[in-house]
C-alpha cells in the first residue's frame, strides 16, 4: 500500500479538527442539555398581600403593586436592567416596622462566577433598601416568617437563619442535615420549620434551640399548617403526618402515592393536601380518615403535576390549587368537584393568595408573571406585564 | 435532551445510594465503575492502540533518521507503518466523543438526585419509577449532599477554598490519563500527528478542569473516578502486554538479515 502527500494533508487537518471539534461539541452539548450554570429559571416566585399592597418577587425586580389594578407603586431595583441585584424568588414578608423583605441570588461575573444570596429590607413605602444580609451561601426558596420581631427563613446551604427584622442583624443560626426550602411558620415564641434531612424542627425563635424533633421517611418542602394545637405536613416519603405541636409526637398518619411537597389548607375539621401528581385529598383532621379524593388531569387524562400546596378562602368558601401547567382550579371544599378552572401560559408553581374579590397566581415561564382573577368565575381582572408588554 | 438516559440513570444512583449504605460518594463511585465497565471496549481499544504506537517508537525513530531531510516521506512511512501495525493515531478520541453524552446525561442525573434548585427536584419527582418496585426508594431523594463539608450539587466555590481542590484533582488524574494513553514522542522531533497528540494531552485535562470550576462538585467526583480507573486500565493492560506480546515486537527486527 502506498501513501502519497494528499494522504498526509488530510491526516493533519482531520487531527486538528478532531482537537478544535471536540472542544466545541462538549461546550455544545453540555449548552444544549442545559446543563450551563446560567440564568435559567431555578425557582418559583411569590407573592403576599398585606394591607392594601401586593408584594411579589418577580424574578427580575421585588415590587409593590395595588392589588385591585396591578398598578405598580415601586420597584426593587428600580431599573429591571440593573441585574447585579440578582433574581427574586422568595415570597415576601412584611414587618411591623414597615420593611418588606425580600430575598434575591445573585449571580456574579467572571472566570470563577460565584453565586451570592441577600436577603433584603425594603422600605414599605419607597422600596429603597434599609439593610441587607449575605451570610449564606445557598439559594433562598420560599419565603421567611416573622414573629417576636425574628425574621426566620431556610436556606440551600442548610441553615436556618434568624435576621432581627428591623436592622437584619443575625440573632443565630441553626444547622440541619441537607437544604432548607421550606417557609417557616411561627406560633408563639416557637418556629416549626420542615428540612430536607427528613426532619421537621420546633426551635425558640429568640435562640434557635431545639424544643423536638420529628424524624419521618422522607423530605419536608412545604410548610406546616396549626389546627387546635395539631400540626399538619406531607413529606417526600408519600406520608401525610398529623404530629403533636407541644411534643412533637405522631398523632396520624396517611399514607398517599406520591410526594407532599406544598403546605396543606384545612377548613374546619377537614385538612386538604395535593400530591406533585395532582391527587387532591380531603383529610378528617381528627384521624386523617378520607373524605373524598380526586384527580386533576389534562383534557387527555394524563396526571397535572402540582408542586404548590392548596389554599382555603374563607369568604368565598373555595379551595384553589395552582398547577405546573398553569391551570388555577376552584374547587368545592365538600366534595372536590371543579367550580371553575382558568389555563395560563407559564408554570404555577406557587401557592395562589386570596385578597377580597380576586385569587393571584404567580407564573413562571410564561407570559404573564402574574395574573388576578374575579374569585367567583375566574374571570381576568389584570395581569403582569400586561398584554404587549411581556417580556 | 438524553432523557431517555438521563432518568433511568438517577434511579439506578437512587437504587446504589440506597445498597450501599446511604452514601452518595459511593453510590457515584458504583456507578462510575459500572459505566466504564460497559465501554470497556472502545477504551481497551484506545488503550491497546497507544500501548502499540509506544512499541513502534523505536521504528519510527528509525524511520526519522532514514527520512529526516524529506517531511513527507517521513509522514508517509509513519503512516504506512501505523496502519500495518493496525493503530490509528487519533483513535483516543472516539471514546472521549462516546463518554460526553453520558458524561451529560450523568451530570444531570446528579443534579436530579442532590438538586441545588427546587426546579429541578420538582422535574425528577416526577420521573421517579424505582419506587414501583422498591417503594422505599422515593424518600431517599434528595440524596445525602456533603462530602468533607463540600456540597455535591454546587459548584466550588471561593467562600470554600478547599473546594478547588476538587477541579485540581480532576485536572491532575486527567492529565495522568491522558499522558499514559499518549505515546511519547521521540527526542529529536515530532511530526504534525504528534504535536497535536502532545497538545491532546494538556487540552482535555484543562477542558476536563475548567468544566469542574463551573459545574457540581458531584460531577467531578464522576470524572476523578473514571480517571483513575482509566489509570488502573492502563496499568493492567502493560502488565498483560508484557506478559504476552514480546515476540509480535521482535519479529520486525530480525527482518534486516535478509
């Protein structure tokens, strides 16, 4: 066999094609698989309505809305451009003081980019930042909770972190085994406050120290509800919990199919759940007996994932799930029936909030970052951005 | 995109973590090893041909003392004698090309299993089908996430300096990989083949580290380990070589006489 000089030009250019080509179709596929640490969508926002204001993280901006109109009255940063704030996630919450905190992850520049999270207080009235905290190091999922004048909230990095609400001063930290997604809830002088190392804790809000412990087979990701010294939870290990607030004991049990992730709802002496296959259940609180149950499908039958806990509206006696695929569902508290639906572009993988005539949903991914309804047909009343302005 | 790799790989990492003992090093390890058990053959290949390209260095210094003044001569013996030795000088690289869309489907069954964002936890949970049979399975996630104070699912990062440490090793084991499946060059000079081989082999170990900086620590661990076995591989493969092909390489040698 004889080789002649063609042979060996192309043996040169197909080496330093193999070197140039493999380097790209590594950055490729790895761009392609979204596997980049880029500014994709990590989390789901949050809202909350205190007094006559809609406060909402909205991804690019913390900002305060009439909640009748949407009409924006302040943003934080007051510039949507000026990114170096990071994103918002977390619901915010609203001190006695007048300070809306919210919290945000901030992604930095360069070679080595670093991710950064701040929890921030905001002026209620002007939105102008009053303090920040950047002490952890992992993401802040749902919201914070106040009570006794401590802002508590869970973090990535494992910690929950414990703020004085007016200066931000860090009054302690407590260590659990793995993330803090949860939003905490706050009774008294004790925060009860679900883990990802399977463990919901009760701790002095004024220390951190550890009043009990329950360990169960799976992770927490929502938060507790309180009913008549009962405290209510599902878990990642398809169990409903009913636990003794005082000792921390187990009063009950049920056994689901799938993940709890959300916060129950009760009415009564009902307690509502929703699966992450969207499996709705109504609980008798006392021994978690059934009382009915129900699917949420698609028009093709298929299972509509839910990661958001259901929410109770008192005034208008409808149950509300939002959905991963963007559905808001009115339900019949008696017996699950469907009274009404509404389907939006984007992912609702918040819980809904109920203010007077309206029922909010936050979205992601999808046109509108927020929209209201009329709370008896859902009806749209406003959204945001509003249509033509999306971005 | 590889989902049809991706999910049945984080429930066979849910299946290990829960045999062996909780642990997710080990789990990751488990799986590593299973992996590169399963390409074994196109990295015996890759290996066996750098091993053959090492034995023809001396033929080919050889063939440059011969041919030194004419290039192209030169470039057309050394090819003339790769291909009757069967070795394709570049054929490291289809096992590299073959190991980046498992490299990427494990990188996000890593992320599935110990997930830094609740997005991509919510995504899993819904292609968890392990449980089906072993209903145990579905509260492991997420998986134990700290590894000697470093967190699995996250990037290095300064605020934790010893976390560099992770993509240093990463280079080190891939540099080592590589310049043992690289043959060396002979002193005197290199040809165009060889230089881009040289280059080969400080490029993919700087590709392989700076990947490291950007993504989960746990993805690391995957590509220290498959390292090191690729290490192990070549080691065990010369011990066999030695043993048995002494005479294959002699062989040429005798031919002179005639």
């Amino acid at each position: 066999m004889t080789l002649n000089l063609e042979d060996d030009i192309l043996n040169r250019v197909w080496t330093q094609r193999w070197l140039t080509g493999l380097a790209v179709l590594a950055a490729v596929l790895l761009t392609a698989s979204g596997c980049t640490p880029g500014d994709r969508a990590a989390s789901w926002t949050g809202m909350a309505i205190v007094g006559e204001r809609l406060y909402a993280a909205d991804l690019q901006q913390a900002r305060a809305m009439e909640p009748a109109s949407g009409a924006t009255i302040w943003t934080f940063p007051a510039d949507p451009e000026e990114v170096d704030r990071g994103l918002f996630y977390a619901t915010p919450a609203v001190t006695e003081g007048g300070l809306v905190l919210v919290a945000s992850e901030v992604t930095t520049g360069g070679f080595l980019g670093q991710r950064e999270s701040i929890v921030w207080g905001l002026d209620a009235e002007t939105g102008a930042a009053q303090w920040s905290f950047d002490g952890a190091r992992g993401m802040y999922v749902e919201g914070g909770a106040l009570g006794n004048g401590v802002f508590v909230i869970g973090n990535g990095d494992g910690n929950v972190y414990a703020l004085d609400a007016e200066s931000g001063t860090l009054q302690w930290t407590f260590e659990t085994g793995h993330r803090v997604w949860a939003t905490p809830l706050v009774v008294g002088d004790v925060v009860y406050v679900g883990a990802m190392d399977r463990n919901l804790y009760a701790l002095e809000v004024h220390t951190g120290r550890v009043v009990w412990e329950f360990s169960a087979g799976g992770a927490f990701g929502g938060t507790p509800i309180l009913m008549d010294g009962t405290l209510y939870i599902g878990g990642f290990d398809n169990t409903f919990y009913a636990i003794d607030s005082e000792t921390g004991s187990e009063q009950w049990r049920f056994e689901g199919q799938d993940w709890f992730w959300g916060g129950p709802a009760a009415h009564n002496d009902t307690v509502f759940a929703v699966d992450v296959e969207g499996r709705v259940y109504a609980l008798d609180a006392a021994n978690g007996e059934v009382r009915w149950r129900r699917s949420l499908v698609t028009d093709q039958n298929e299972p509509v994932p839910v990661r958001a806990g259901p929410v109770f509206d008192e005034e208008s006696g409808q149950l509300f799930v939002s959905t991963e695929t963007g559905t808001l569902y009115a339900l019949d508290p008696a017996d699950g029936s469907t009274n009404w639906r509404r389907t939006a572009d984007g992912r609702g993988l918040s819980e809904p909030v109920v203010s007077e005539s309206l029922v909010y949903q936050t979205l992601i991914l999808g046109t509108h970052r927020i929209r209201a309804l009329q709370i008896g047909d859902g009806a749209d009343a406003w959204a945001f951005p509003p249509a033509g302005l999306e971005e | 995109m590889l989902d049809f790799l991706t999910y049945p790989l984080a429930n066979f990492l849910l299946l290990l973590y829960r045999y062996l003992g909780h642990n997710t090093i080990a789990a990751i390890t488990a799986l590593t090893i299973i992996i590169r058990m399963l390409i074994l053959p196109l990295t015996l290949g890759q290996q066996r041909s750098a091993q053959k390209m090492q034995e023809l260095q001396p033929q080919i210094a050889k063939l440059r003392e011969k041919y030194g003044d004419n290039q192209e001569k030169l470039a057309q013996e050394q090819m003339k004698l790769w291909r009757e030795a069967g070795v394709n000088p570049m054929g490291g690289c289809l096992p590299l090309v073959i190991q980046f869309p498992i490299m990427i489907a494990l990188y996000r069954a890593i992320i599935f299993v110990i997930p830094s964002t609740p997005v991509e936890l919510f995504q899993f949970s819904r292609h968890i089908f392990i449980d089906e049979w072993l209903p145990s399975l579905t509260g492991l996630v997420p998986l134990q996430n700290v590894f000697l104070g470093m967190d699995l699912g996250q990037p290095p990062s300064i605020g934790q300096w010893w976390t560099y440490s992770v993509p240093l090793l990463v280079f080190v084991t891939s540099w080592l990989q590589q310049k043992l499946l690289t043959p060396s060059a002979a002193k005197d000079g290199q040809s165009q083949t060889e230089m881009m081989s040289q280059q080969m082999q400080i490029m993919m170990p700087l590709m392989f580290g700076f990947i490291s900086l950007q993504f989960a620590i746990g993805l690391s661990i995957y590509f220290i380990i498959s390292n090191l076995f690729g290490i192990a591989q070549f080691y065990f493969i010369r011990k066999d070589g030695e043993q048995e092909s002494d005479e294959p390489v002699r062989r040429p040698r005798k031919r002179p006489k005639k």
